[in-house]
C-alpha cells in the first residue's frame, strides 16, 4: 500500500473531496494551500498548457484546467468554479474543479489500492475509496497532481 493509503486511519484527518464532471478526487484538506473562486482568474496572462494567473500571497501562479480524464484543457469549462492552490516546489500551482467540500476520514469507505489493470505509468491516481451510494473517487495529493501536471505542461 501507499503511504497515503496506509495514513488514512486517523480518523481526525479531514479530506478535501473535489470534483470534475463526474469524476471525484479525494485530497488530504493539508495539501490545499488556498481556496479562490475561477473569477480571479487573470486569462489574459496564460502560460503555455495554463487558463491563466491567480494571485495569491501577492505574486501570480499558473492555473491549469483539468478534464475528467486528467488531461489539460486550453479553456474553462462552465462548471469549473473552484480554484485550489497546490505548493509546487517554492510556488504554487493552481487546479481547477467544479465542487469541494470537506470531510473526515471516517465517512468514506473501504479505501483500495487502484487494480493492476488500471495502473497506468505516471497516473496521479494513487487509490480509490468508495463514497455514499454508487460513488467511488480517485486517491491522490498535492504531489501527484502537481507532477502530472508539470509533465502534461513540460515545466
């Protein structure tokens, strides 16, 4: 197992879970350094893979958009309203998704390691957990998605 996966039974530690589309993402609530609204979102001031600069502790970061599928998208969909800083080295990036919210531990289900078939090399994807009813997210963390991104964006 993970060390993520392995880290989960503390039972105080609060999650953030995110979600793009359909798709829901679990992330330690730790590894979320800033919560913005896609309304501060400079697009006039895109990098290359980025939807544009969000300020924050007074210097401007990349924002990258994010399809269901974990690639990057040129613009930003309609229901992406939520930014999320992640630390990326000695700034921060910023992802995109349509809803958080947060939780502890203990209200989600039986966490699995992801099944071999669905390994793929480089996925940020570290786990899966099962949620209320049919829903089931994706593992991962700040480090992941940050280096998913920086090899999609060719940081």
């Amino acid at each position: 197992m993970t060390k993520f996966l392995t880290s989960l039974p503390d039972a105080d530690l609060k999650l953030a879970l995110l979600k793009i589309s359909d798709r829901w993402f679990v992330f330690p609530q730790r590894d979320i350094g800033a919560l913005e609204s896609t309304y501060d979102i400079d697009t006039h001031e895109a990098e290359p893979f980025s939807v544009g600069r969000i300020n924050y502790q007074n210097q401007g970061w990349p924002v990258y958009c994010l399809s269901p599928e974990l690639s990057l998208l040129s613009g930003i969909p309609a229901e992406r309203r939520a930014c999320i800083l992640l630390s990326a080295g000695a700034g921060y990036i910023g992802v995109l998704f349509d809803e958080i919210s947060i939780a502890k531990q203990e209200v989600l289900g039986i966490r699995q390691e992801l099944p071999p078939a669905m390994r793929l090399p480089d996925t940020p994807v570290i786990g899966l957990v099962q949620l209320a009813g049919d829903n089931v997210a994706c593992i991962t963390g700040a480090e992941q998605i940050t280096a998913h991104i920086e090899r999609l964006a060719k940081i």
